[in-house]
C-alpha cells in the first residue's frame, strides 16, 4: 500500500515538473535606472551604434539589439551584420596628439573651441555635432560644442562608443552601459 502511494505520487511530481521551465526574463545585469543601465557582454565588442531608441551591438555571442530607455532585449542574432557605412553630413571630429604627448585634444570641425583630454581617446561618436562622447583609457566624456563644456559620464574607460536620440553608449571591456544624455 505504501509502495502504491510512492509510486503514484511520484508519478505526479514527475508530471508536474516534466514541462519546461519558462525562460527568465532578459534585463540587464545590475539594476537599470531611469538614466543608466548596464548589459553585460561575452568577449569583444564591435558595431556598438544607438539609433531609432536602440542599442545595437556585436560580441561573441552574436548581435544584440537592446530598448535604449529600458536596457531589455529586443532581439538577439547569432550572425552579425555587416558593418554600416560611416553617416555623411555630420561634422568631422578630429583627435590629435601634440608633440606625442600623453594627452589628445579633440577637435570638431566648424567649432572655433577645441577640448584637451587627459590621456588617448581610444573611440569617438557624434551627434551631429551637438554631443559627442569620447571614451579614453580612464574615462568617458561627453563634450558639448555649442557650450564649451564637458562632462564625465563615467570613471573608467570605454574603448567602444555610441551617441544618439538622447542617449550614450560605451564599453568598459565587461559591459555595454547606456546613459540618458
């Protein structure tokens, strides 16, 4: 009789757990904010670019398109596309190293005010010139033409960047991180 019990609730437990579970949901790791949200990432980074309110990027798990105000998976590709052609129109940014010295100045073109940084720029984007975000070997920066300022938008570096519809994007070597502009 009891033999006869085990058995037959193990047979329910058994079809109780046989369906799959429902796969969790994607979100990035750490937790998203309203202004930042990090997704971490597997191996090296390219085609990191922000447009239409997404954040596409390549790793070694394939592509990645990602909402840019929620940091939550949209669609995901083993196959990376083909890179885009660089966009005309916007200004030309021009980074240099005087004297080949330990800092760059960035320069955008038609802006009579140049901007030093401390250290190389390893990537630049821009916004048509309105923002553009450099990421360097200890930081990320967003520089503003119109206004002749910069800010810091991050602490450590970034060696991919994105720019775009209000937002910033950068690799930090672990993870894409995204910042309401």
């Amino acid at each position: 009789m009891i033999a006869a019990r085990v058995a037959l609730l193990s047979g329910l437990l058994l079809a109780a757990c046989s369906h799959p579970p429902a796969p969790a949901p994607a979100t990035p790791a750490g937790t998203p904010s309203a202004n930042e949200w990090r997704f971490a990432t597997r191996g090296d980074v390219s085609s990191l670019t922000i447009a239409d309110d997404k954040v596409s990027f390549c790793d070694e798990a394939g592509l990645h398109q990602l909402d840019a105000r929620t940091g939550r998976v949209l669609a995901a590709s083993a196959v990376c596309p083909a890179a885009p052609p660089a966009a005309t129109g916007t200004p030309e940014v021009t980074v240099r190293t005087p004297d080949l010295g330990p800092d760059d100045i960035v320069e955008i073109a038609g802006e009579a005010t140049s901007f030093p940084i401390e250290g190389h720029a390893r990537d630049w984007a821009s916004d048509a010139g309105k923002v553009v975000i450099v990421g360097t070997g200890s930081e990320v920066l967003e520089l503003l033409p119109a206004a002749g300022k910069r800010l810091r938008l991050s602490e450590s570096g970034a060696s991919r960047v994105a720019v775009g519809g209000g937002w910033a994007a950068w690799w930090d070597g672990a993870a894409v991180v995204a910042h309401r502009l």
